[in-house]
C-alpha cells in the first residue's frame, strides 16, 4: 500500500497523492488542480477543450482529466500516461517546452 492510500483511509475529508518528489499534496476531497482550472476557465470565459495541461503524477490526474488535450511526459507514472492523449519525450529533455513551442501560433 502506498503511503497516500494508507492516509485516505485514516482522512476521509482529504485526499493524499504523490507528486513525484518524493513528497505528496494533502488536500481537501474535490479540491484540487482540475478543480483550479475548471475555475480559471469560469473566470476567463473559456471552456475545457480550450485548455492544454501537462502532467506526469498523481496529483495531476484530475488536471489532466478536465483539459481539452492531456499531455503525459515520458517520464510519467502509467496512471497518467494512461489518461493523456499524447505521450512526449522526458520533461529534462524540455519536452514541454519544446511542445509549446510548436503550439505557438497554431489554431490549439
């Protein structure tokens, strides 16, 4: 059992995930970066399939689910790679960067 399993059963009005540093976000249940960007999008005036989102953990995974296009990097865990629509090269490598590079002046 992984330590942020082992927490959501003692919490139940917190969620515990891994970020992939060693480390791990506890956070109130329904609160998190999915739930940010749904609002973002509230306030900006834009919708879901407007939104791009890179992620490659755990606590990336609600983020991920929300956006238009999901983009896993190489490196990240099968849950996610799972989930996005793209896989790209390793994020030390500047994958993501150089995929928003190519996004730079297209119609995404």
């Amino acid at each position: 059992m992984e330590r942020g399993d082992y927490l959501n059963t003692i919490f139940e009005d917190m969620t515990a995930v891994t970020t992939g540093f060693d480390s791990m976000d506890i956070i109130l249940k329904g609160v998190d970066k999915g739930f940010g960007l749904y609002h973002l999008c509230q306030e900006l005036g834009r919708q879901a399939s407007d939104v791009v989102a890179f992620g490659d953990n755990l606590n990336d995974m609600e983020m991920l689910t929300f956006a238009g296009r999901a983009v896993a990097t190489e490196n990240a865990r099968d849950e996610i790679k799972a989930v996005a629509d793209e896989v790209i090269g390793h994020h030390k490598d500047g994958a993501v960067f150089d995929y928003m590079e190519g996004l730079v002046g297209s119609d995404v």
